[in-house]
C-alpha cells in the first residue's frame, strides 16, 4: 500500500528488470493505475539496463508512470556534436494501396490498370510524372517536387519472400516491426537492434531515439527510446507536485552508485528539454502526422543527438470506397502525407539538416491489383517504399517491377515481390547509418547489398525505364 516516508517526501518504488521481464512490470503498473491504492505522492518507475548498455555504463531506461514519458538516460554528460544522422521510420498502418500511389502511367502496365481498377484508376491527367513508367497521383505536389530535386526515391513491388509473408495486419505488422519474415513473435524489433548494436550510437545522446506517443515493436527492446507527445507537460508530474518530485528524486538519489548516477541524468534530461522550444512552426500543417514529424524536427534541431525516430500513421485499409477517377479519400489522405513529408524536410533544408535525415516508410502489405465489388481494394502482398533525405540518390525509381497482367501475378491477385523489404533497410542501416551489423540488425538475412541508395552504392539495373 503506498505511504509517504515519515518526513512527509513522496515515496519511490523502482523495479531493476532486463527487457524480457518489461510485460510483467507493464501488467503490474496496469493494476496499480485501476486500484484504489493511487496517492498523490507516489511515482513508480523502472530502470531497465540491457547488459550492453549496463557493461558500456552509459545509457539506462527509466519510465515515469502515468505520465507517457519514457526516458533514453545518458550518464554521459558531454553534449552531441550535431552532426549525427537520423532516420525516421514512417508506417502507414492499415495496408497502404501501392497500385494508386506509385502508379503505372505507360504501355502494357498502364492497360492492365485500367482494366482491373474500372472506377477506382487514378487518370493520366491528375497524375504527376515521376518517369516514363509511373506517376503519383496529383495530390502529391510535395513529394513530387521532393523527388525532382533528387532527395526522395521510391521502390516498388516491395516486401516479404512469398512463403513466409501474411495478409494478416496483426501478422505482417509484427514480422515487419520485428524484422524477422516468418516470426511474428520476438523480443526485440529491428530498430532496437540496430540502436543496441550500432557503434555511432554513443552515450553522448540526451534523445538518441524516440516516437510521439506509444513507441512501436519496431522498437521494442531499445533501452534509449524515448515516448514524448507533448512537450510542454515533459515531467515527472506536469502537475502541482512537478518540481516537488524532482527536487526529492534528486535528493535520494544525490549518491555516486549507478542507479544514482542514473536518476541524475534523468532529472538533467528532463530539465534540458522542458528548457528547450520545441514549439513546431506555423508552417506544418494542422494535422496529426506533419505535427508528430514537426515536434521530431524540432528535437532533431535541437543537436540532442537523435538518430532513430519512429511515426505510426493509420486509415489504409481500404477495402470500400477508396475513391473515384483520382478522388476522394484515398487520394486525400496521400495528400496529407504529402503535405507533412513536405513541410519536415523544408523545416530541416532551412535549418541545414535535411542531408543528416532519412526518411523511410512501410505498410502492412500492399492491396490486390483488381478493385473489389465495393470500389476497394483488399489485403494483398507487395507494397510500394519512399526513401526522402537530402543526401540520397533521388530522382529514381528502384527496383523491378514484375507486371500485373495475369501470368505475372501472386496467386493471381496480387502485385509480386521483387525486393526485400530487408535490401533498402540494410541499405540506409549501413551506408547511411553507419552501422555494420546487419546480421544483427535483421537476423538470417543474406541478401544486404546495396539497392542504390546513396552515392557510394554500386547502383542496380533500374528495372523501370
């Protein structure tokens, strides 16, 4: 039963836990918040160290509960250069529909098209050319000009090998969080890995990675990871009680063992952000995904060395009334990425960051190349990718595009995977990122070269023009 100590301070519980026991700590705190046996001066957290970063003595994790703020802790107390390259993962929860977003404009394939997608084409005149195969419908303004300028690329026929893929979005949402086609069910997600096993990750970082909101699987098991939605309530307690809390934790942990040393980096952390503006611009649009990429934009601004970021951005299942000749809501809702996508990387160019930024995004899986009865589409295989930064090679459409005429299709529906959803990944995780251990990042894949990505990679055949 919470109590408060004699002298009237909050009293602190704290568990030590390795990441497999964080489902245990989550069930207990759950029955806390619904019992009766809530103070207002109890705070209960966890300080989870992985035996990497506990050995490194340099980073812990600490969760401030009933506030949604997930703290990365650097025990190192030297600042981030700046320079550090970060990548944002977008993922279009919901099965993001490939064949009207990078959309087939000539020849053989843009016929086939037309026939299977009746009512629900997207026209030859509002669409925006990207190359002589393919276009973007005209909603798309923002990311069109993107690529004209050489920062954003695109990928098609994206995903898993056919025999270990699902049209579950339980399934392939897990597999493609975790990184591991055919396992839905992990202990850790790729990004987690990669941020654990990554030698330009240093204890430097006050926000090394972090996600608006609840962080995804992807990453799972990431003892940096940091869940923040607004920063104006950044604290322990954005109530009455907040520098109360502070001033106690910093006077019982005032020691030089560890958890001490922890819990002070976790108050300098909190007092360097709640100091910092990170109020996002006029410029972003007044919608939910431009203002999650804009609070990242400003943490990045900010040199708190980020380098992994995640966004989640749902409303893709659209397996009924979709749209119309290049209307309605399907089209809508790639404008709003657009407009977001847009708005982050002129933020990022004006402030000189846009070359230190990678953005790439993902899908439950694409949807089937014919429109069902209900002016829809449902569950299908492959998808299509965006990769946005200002030091990629833009301007191109990556990969090969096997066809949607009948022979050319997966069980005669659906669009073929040509490129492992693995390849583009490894590609940014290595020769971006500057992490080589790809063996780790995604575990028994064998086929990392590079897909072309950046200017160093050897670039293969572009199977579009």
């Amino acid at each position: 039963t919470p109590t408060t100590r004699s002298n009237g301070l909050p009293m602190c519980l704290f568990l030590t836990l390795p990441p497999s026991q964080t489902r245990i700590f989550t069930s207990a705190y759950e029955a806390w918040l619904s019992s009766s046996f809530q103070h207002p001066n109890l705070c209960i957290g966890r300080i989870m160290i992985t035996r990497r970063k506990f050995l490194q003595g340099s980073t812990a994790f600490f969760t401030l509960a009933g506030t949604g703020i997930t703290l990365g802790i650097s025990n190192n107390r030297g600042l981030p250069s700046g320079d550090e390259k970060a990548l944002i993962h977008l993922f279009f929860r919901g099965g993001m529909d490939a064949m009207n977003f990078l959309v087939p404009r000539t020849g053989v394939n843009r016929a086939e098209y037309e026939s299977k997608r009746p009512n629900i084409k997207i026209p030859i005149n509002l669409m925006l050319n990207l190359n002589n195969s393919f276009g973007l419908p005209d909603t798309c303004s923002e990311l069109h000009t993107l690529y004209q300028a050489g920062k954003m690329a695109m990928i098609h026929a994206v995903g898993m090998p056919a025999d270990l893929g699902s049209r579950s979005h339980f399934e392939s949402q897990a597999m493609y969080d975790y990184g591991t086609p055919g396992n839905s069910s992990n202990i850790d997600g790729w990004l987690a890995r990669h941020v654990n096993s990554s030698p330009a990750i240093n204890g430097t970082a006050v926000i090394p990675s972090m996600s608006p909101g609840n962080p995804p699987v992807s990453q799972q098991g990431d003892a940096n990871v940091l869940s923040i939605d607004d920063p104006s309530n950044f604290h322990p307690n954005p109530g009455r009680y907040a520098e109360e809390h502070l001033q106690t934790l910093s006077q019982i942990h005032s020691g030089s063992g560890f958890l001490d040393e922890a819990m002070q980096a976790t108050i300098d952390n909190i007092n360097i952000i709640t100091d910092l503006d990170l109020t996002i611009p006029d410029t972003y649009p007044n919608e939910a995904l431009a203002k999650d990429l804009g609070l990242i934009a400003q943490v990045i601004k900010s040199n708190l060395g980020l380098q992994v970021a995640t966004v989640d951005f749902g409303g893709w299942d659209t397996h009924e009334n979709s749209g119309n000749l290049g209307t309605g809501s399907y089209v809508a809702r790639l404008g709003t990425v657009s407009t977001a996508i847009g708005a982050f990387f002129d933020d990022l160019t004006a402030a000189g960051k846009d070359k230190n930024v990678v953005l790439t995004t993902q899908t439950d899986f694409g949807r089937r190349v014919r429109e069902n009865g209900n002016r829809g589409t449902d569950h299908g295989t492959a998808q299509a990718m965006m990769v946005v930064g200002g030091s990629i090679n833009g301007g191109q459409v990556l990969g090969t595009f096997p066809g949607i005429a009948d022979a050319d299709l997966f069980l005669n529906t659906d669009l073929k995977m040509t490129t492992d959803f693995r390849q583009p990944l490894s590609d940014v995780v290595r020769n971006f990122l500057g992490n080589p251990n790809i063996d780790t990042v995604f575990p028994g894949y064998t086929g990392s070269h590079s897909i072309g990505l950046f200017p160093t990679d050897d670039i293969f055949t572009n199977g579009f023009d």
